[in-house]
C-alpha cells in the first residue's frame, strides 16, 4: 500500500504526452499527423483510463486503511524560505480523481465522433487531455502555491476550450468575458495564499491547519485580517465554481463545443472551487463570519440560478443555469459545515449532469442535420419537439439524468440533495424553505427541458426547393385565441418563441405562424417530386454508436452511484462507502456523524421533498404538454377567458418573472453599464488627460524651447560676452524664484 502511494504522483503526468506528441508533431510533420488524427483518440483515452485504474486503486485502500499520504520534496530553499512540491492522498483527492477519469474517459470516446468532421479534431484532443492532466494536477496538490499554478493551467485551458471556435465573434467573446472574470477571482486568490503565509510561515496544507488552528486557539492573530485572508481565498473559489456576482461567464461559456461543457460542467472547472472549499475547510471552520458568507452566497447561487434556467431557450445554457444552482447546493452544504453531503452531492450531480450533456449534445448534432450549423437554431429548445421518435435511446437517457436531478427516489441525486435539504433545516429555517422551493423549481425547469425537447411535434419546417429555410412560427397558447383551421398540430401551453426579434413571453397572446407540412421519417432524408418540382427534407436522427455508448455507460451512475453514500448501518455491516471513505477528513473536521440513522426521520424529510419535486413535475407537465386537443373536450378556452380582474395582475407577475429570467435578472446589463461602461468612460479621460495634459505640457515646453531659442539667436549678434550676460540673468531670476517660493510657502 505504501508502494501505491508513493507512486501516485504519476497521476497528472501519465495523459501529459499525448498533447506533448500532437503539439511536437504538427510542428515537425504536419501533413502526416493531420492524416492520421484519428489515431489520437487512442492514446489519450488509453492513458486516461490508466489513471481512472490507479485512483480507483487508491480509494480502495483508502476504504480499507483510512490514511492520508503526503509526500513531498524541496524546490528552492532560500535563507528561512523554503517551496516544497509534492503529492497529497486523501479521501477527497481520491473521490475528485475518480470523478475526473471516469468522466474525462467517456467524454473522450464521445468527442472522436463528436468532434471527427471538425479541422480543429487534433488542437480539441490536445486541448482536452491537458485540460484533464491539470484537473488531475490540482487535485493532487500538496501546498497552495502548487494548486495556484494548476489552478491558473485549469483556466487557461477552459478559455482555450470555451473560445474553441475562435472564428465565431461570440465564442470569442465568451472566452474573453470566462478568462476576466475569472482573473478578478484568482487575484483574490493570489492575494488569500500570500496573506496566510504571511500568518502561518507555510504553504503546505498539513502545516497551515495545524499552526493556524493554535494560533486562533490561543488568539495569537488579527482575527480581521485572518478573515480578510480567508475572504480572498474565497473570492477564487467563486469565481470558478460561478457563484453569486462571478457566474456571468458560465452561459456564455456554453459556445464551445458541447463535449466541453460536459467536462467542465461535470467533472472539472466548476468542481475546483468546491474542491479547494472543501480542501480548505479546516481553515474556514474556525472563522464563523466566512462559513456563514459561504453558505449565504451558497443559498442565493441556489435560487438564483433556478430562477434564471426558468425561461431559456437555448438547451445548454439552460442546462448551465441549473449547474449553477447545483453548486450552490454545494457551496450551501459546505458553509453549513456538511462535508459529506457537499461530496456527495458533487459525485451525483456530476454523473447526471455530464449525462444530460452529452444528451443535449447528441440532440443537437442531430439537429445540425436539418438547419446546419447554426447554434440560435440547433440549440434552440423552441425548434424542437417530438424527438422521442427519432432519438429513443438520447430521450431514455436524458429522461433518467433528468428524473435524478430532479431528485426522484431512487435516483442519485435523490439522496445527495435530500441529505443538504434535511441539514438545511437544523442550520437555518429561512436556508430550508428557500433550498426547498428551489428544489421544486429544479424539477419544474428540468421536466421543461425535456418536454420542450422530446414531446409533442417537430416544430421547423426544414428546407424548401429554393434552399431557404423558414423561420416563421405561429404558436397559441391557453390564454390566446381559437386555433386557426389551417393548423394541424399540438400546441405547448407557453408560447413558443419566435426566431426573429419579436419580444417572447410565458404566456403570450400573439399568435406566430408554425410550418409543419411533412411527415416525419427515421431517414436522414427524403427528396419529392411533386409536379416537377424538388423539395428536400433533412430529419433528426440517432448519434452514432460512440457517442451512445458514453451516454449508455453513464446511466449507469445516475442508477447506482447514489447507492454508495445511503447511510445503512446494521451491527457487523455498514454500506455507507463514502463515509468510510471519508472518515479521516471528517475526523479532521470534528464534524458529527451518526451511525445509527435515524430512518423514521429521513423518510419523513424526504417525503415532503420528494413531494415538492412532484408538483413542478405536474406543474411543468400542464404547462408545457401538448395535449392541447385534450383540452378542447373540457373547455378549458373559455373557462380561461373568464378569469376576470385578476387577469392584468397574473400577466404582469408572469411578465416579470419571464423578464427576470430570460434577461439573467440584469446582472449582465448592470456589469455592462456600471462597470464596462465606466471602465471605458475611464479610460477615455486618462486617454485624454495623457494626450492633452500630459501630452500637452511635454509638447508646451519643447514648442516653448523652440520658439525662445529662435528668437534670442538673433539678438547676441554671436558675441560670446552677450550671451555669458544673458546667462546670468537667467541665474539670477532662477535664485530669485527659488528664493520667493521658500519663504513665503
């Protein structure tokens, strides 16, 4: 076991050379490398798998032994300054490195099919085997400094990754808003290592804690300034996992390729500020101002990314709004000191939302087939609808990566975020009530997703004889007006949005013109020849049997993996893995853990969460199903048209809740006019202040210069005496200045 340890330094560096080769070789043999790129899959899913090996290996002993490794070794010393490098095993090193293998190796085998007909496929392997190699890199770190430079690596591959299709004005603008927002939170970070060093003497974790811990507990430090360093520290962590204000970059993050969102979202960039929370939690711990700004930045991430996932259209970004509320449940967890819960639900959600990536990613490849590639269409949630048809296996399993973040027993994700909602209630009533709410409108957003996308009928029409495609759309909802005779379709109760600029709303009264004149078929095209003329129709279909064996494979987590942290505890048997796992860090945390759960309790908590998942479930399912045919048998039309006074009142909180939601509550807006703008505005006046003052006075003197130097050439005649003269008179009115200014000022 020792010999397993000592050699797990290996973990980052194994998948290293696949980038190394494909860099060195198309510098050296660009021709041949680009002929055999396919070839690159190969190694880089090979290597990786040999990594997932080993750290399954290491969490396995760590079960059964219940250590902590560190080992390390000197990089520089310098008088009373020493930097160590090295590796640190634990039970949260162990879990992340599964995490990151297991998900990076699927997403890999996903991304040879994914990504084959894209000129980028090399550069994208490059890119995803070192973005993998420095996940691994971070989490495996022994000290601050070294997590920093992993830290720093991590983001620079996801800015290289995000702006993937650097061609396209928004993926580059996307990368430039991920890479600065970003930086305002590394800064804090840089800043938060360098002022515990400054407090402590130590970068490395084991020391930091132990002399930190006694200096707090003899009150030997500035408790302000401890908490100033901590807050800093924390500003990184925010940043990175988009919490509340530094989450602007993760929807726009959303234009890389869809592989990528699947791995940051899932496995990675999100999940290294949980991580470094959690790594740093003895410290955090004893600072009761930064655990309660933890969990209150946690509680408003919750509700706020659900409320902003309500009412997008584009399925990866409404996806990314719910990884953002996800870590809030996290980052909630973490404050409230439960760090078993806060793993646990990092483990869940990143098997179930890496699922519903791929998912989505599987939709819109198939979607490209009918519009091309054009993101505003193939990403465009509204343009769906009935792909169960044509997709079953995609539809089977997104519904059950769905269903598991939903919080449907017995899914993962069920147990994961019942247990942070049942110590939500023990830490603070205002936290449950809000984690619970947001927990309904988890299911309500999710259920939206998948009915918006899979149910009812294909809402484009595709492609006539003259190659235009139509992108006008009629939609009717159960507050508009009677469905017009020339519409043969099912409608979903919100109103489907249009592809021009017309302002959509939740329940709107306008009406838009929806083209469905072809019947469906599984072919991926069909060409007629109705009098002499030629139509063709391109139609969605299944992804190719990679892409579904990544999707397959990753059921099974959302199946099973919640299995391994369901607190059974029996005398002589405990199945509760992931407490065993985690039994060093809890100790370390002094955090309770109760071994006789109490069932009778857990059953009743999770009832009435179970519950509130349900009823956005139905509620989502009478908004948006289209059943509306159903409907015309009871009426309900006019039953509507009577609501009476309250309907102006109803449109106005549905309007406003629809603007909130679409428009990112205008946290986009207030940063472009209250810091964009006035940077800019900024930068103008110093541009002027420099050009004109500036600027302006170096010039004044050397015209000035000029000017008196042409005028007195001409006087002296060339007589040396004369100018001697002049001289010192100059002398003389210099003394006299300086004498003048002295003494009076």
């Amino acid at each position: 076991m020792e010999h397993t340890y000592q050699y797990s330094w290996i973990i980052p560096f194994v998948p290293l050379p696949v980038p190394m080769l494909i860099g060195v070789g198309l510098l050296l043999f660009p021709t041949a490398t680009k002929n055999l790129r396919r070839m690159w899959a190969f190694p880089s899913i090979l290597l990786l798998s040999i990594v997932m090996v080993f750290s399954v290996d290491l969490a396995i002993h760590q079960i059964h032994s219940s250590s902590i490794y560190q080992y390390v070794w000197s990089w520089t010393i310098n008088n009373d300054f020493s930097l160590e490098f090295g590796h640190f095993i634990d039970p949260l090193t162990s879990i992340m490195s599964v995490l990151i293998t297991t998900v990076g190796i699927l997403v890999l085998i996903y991304s040879d099919n994914y990504m084959s007909h894209d000129q980028g496929y090399l550069r994208f392997f490059a890119y995803m085997t070192f973005f993998n190699t420095s996940m691994l890199g971070l989490v495996t770190s022994s000290n601050l400094i070294q997590i920093y430079i992993f830290w720093e690596l991590v983001g620079m591959c996801s800015y290289l990754l995000i702006g993937f299709w650097s061609t396209r004005p928004i993926a580059a603008s996307a990368c430039q808003k991920a890479f600065v927002t970003n930086r305002v939170g590394d800064f804090g970070l840089l800043l938060g290592i360098l002022g515990f060093y400054w407090i402590t003497g130590s970068f490395e974790f084991r020391d930091l804690f132990e002399i930190f811990n006694n200096l707090i507990y003899n009150n030997e430090v500035n408790l302000l300034f401890v908490t100033l360093c901590a807050f800093l520290l924390f500003a990184g962590t925010v940043a990175k996992s988009a919490q509340f204000p530094l989450h602007v970059w993760l929807p726009d993050a959303m234009e890389g390729p869809t592989p990528i969102s699947a791995l940051i979202h899932a496995a990675t960039m999100v999940a290294a500020g949980i991580f470094l929370v959690a790594r740093l939690l003895p410290l955090f711990i004893v600072i009761p101002y930064i655990m309660n700004l933890i969990s209150l930045i946690g509680i408003i991430t919750v509700l706020l990314g659900a409320t902003l996932a309500l009412a997008q259209k584009d399925i990866k970004r409404s996806l990314a709004y719910s990884t953002m509320s996800q870590l809030g449940y996290m980052m909630l967890a973490l404050g409230m000191g439960s760090y078993r819960a806060a793993l646990f639900h990092l483990i869940t959600h990143a098997y179930s939302k890496a699922l519903l990536f791929l998912g989505s990613g599987s939709i819109i490849h198939s979607m490209e087939a009918i519009v091309g590639y054009s993101p505003d269409k193939s990403q465009n949630m509204v343009l769906m609808g009935g792909l169960r048809k044509h997709v079953p296996i995609t539809k089977t399993a997104f519904l059950l990566g769905t269903l598991s973040l939903c919080g449907i027993p017995p899914l993962a994700c069920f147990w994961s975020k019942d247990e942070i909602l049942n110590d939500s209630w023990l830490y603070s009533p205002i936290f449950a009530i809000i984690a619970c709410f947001t927990a309904g409108l988890t299911a309500f957003y999710m259920v939206r997703i998948y009915l918006l996308t899979f149910e009812g009928h294909f809402n484009i029409r595709f492609q006539n004889y003259s190659g235009k495609k139509s992108n006008s759309f009629y939609s009717i909802s159960i507050w508009g007006k009677e469905e017009p005779k020339s519409i043969k379709t099912e409608f979903s109760l919100f109103a489907l949005l249009t592809m021009n600029n017309e302002r959509p709303s939740f329940f709107s009264k306008n009406t838009f013109r929806i083209d469905i004149d072809s019947k469906l078929t599984k072919m991926p095209f069909i060409t007629i020849f109705p009098f002499c003329t030629t139509k063709t129709f391109f139609y969605p279909h299944e992804s190719d049997s990679t892409m579904l064996f990544s999707m397959l494979v990753l059921v099974l987590f959302p199946l099973f993996v919640g299995t391994l942290g369901i607190p059974f505890h029996q005398e002589g048997m405990d199945l509760d893995l992931l407490s065993i796992l985690l039994t060093p860090s809890i100790n370390l945390l002094h955090e309770n853990s109760n071994p006789f759960f109490d069932w009778y309790e857990f059953l009743t908590n999770s009832t009435f969460s179970v519950s509130i998942a349900y009823f956005g479930i139905v509620l989502a399912s009478f908004l948006y199903k289209p059943f509306y045919s159903s409907f015309q048998n009871w009426n309900i039309l006019n039953l509507v048209a009577k609501r009476g006074a309250n309907e102006i009142l109803w449109d106005k909180i549905i309007h406003f809740i629809y603007d909130w939601s679409y428009n990112r509550a205008y946290i986009d807006t207030f940063y472009a006019i209250s810091l964009t703008e006035k940077l800019r505005e900024l930068a103008q006046l110093t541009h002027l202040l420099d050009t004109r003052v500036i600027d302006g006075i170096t010039n004044g003197v050397g015209i000035a210069s000029f000017f008196v130097g042409e005028s007195i050439k001409y006087v002296g005649g060339s007589r040396i005496s004369f100018y001697l003269l002049l001289y010192l008179f100059y002398v003389l009115i210099f003394f006299f200045i300086c004498y003048f200014f002295f003494n009076y000022f």
